[in-house]
C-alpha cells in the first residue's frame, strides 16, 4: 500500500475527535471510521500516510483486501477480522 494511496475517513476521525474503531476495504480504497452514524457528507478524501501517521497501530491491517474489514471496541482492544469470502 502507498503511504499516499486514497482512502475516506469519517469527519469524527480527521478531526480527531475519535479514534478509528472500523477500518474497511470498499472498491480498493480504504475507509478509516469511528463505527458512528454518518451523513454522507461526513466523509473525506485523505492519503493512507495521514492515518497511519496519526494512529500507527492501523498500519498491519494495510493487508486487507477488497471486501474485508476489521472492527474493534476501543483504542488498545484487539481487532476482529472479518475477510470476504
């Protein structure tokens, strides 16, 4: 993954307001989300670089691949993987 590939982030998240508690792959990209509600117009287009750099522990699950996600309940909590099929 390129440190300034494209992902989404949830408002919640670029603004750090909360951590990233659901981190998907949709379409190749990557969505970085605090597992809130949202609008559509909450999401924003960052770099993948912006993410890692601000919470390094994400950088292991860069080897998602399309369809998969992983979830977890906090900031230090193990994350859950759920790989498509």
């Amino acid at each position: 993954m390129k440190y300034h590939s494209k992902a989404y982030a949830c408002i919640h998240v670029l603004e750090d307001r909360k951590p990233v508690l659901l981190l998907c792959r949709v379409g190749g990209h990557f969505q970085f989300l605090c597992g809130g509600d949202h609008l559509s117009s909450d999401g924003r287009v960052i770099g993948v670089g912006h993410i890692i750099d601000a919470d390094p522990s994400l950088k292991p699950l860069l080897d998602l691949t399309d369809g998969d996600e992983a979830e977890r309940s906090g900031p230090g909590s193990p994350w859950i993987t759920k790989r498509s099929s």
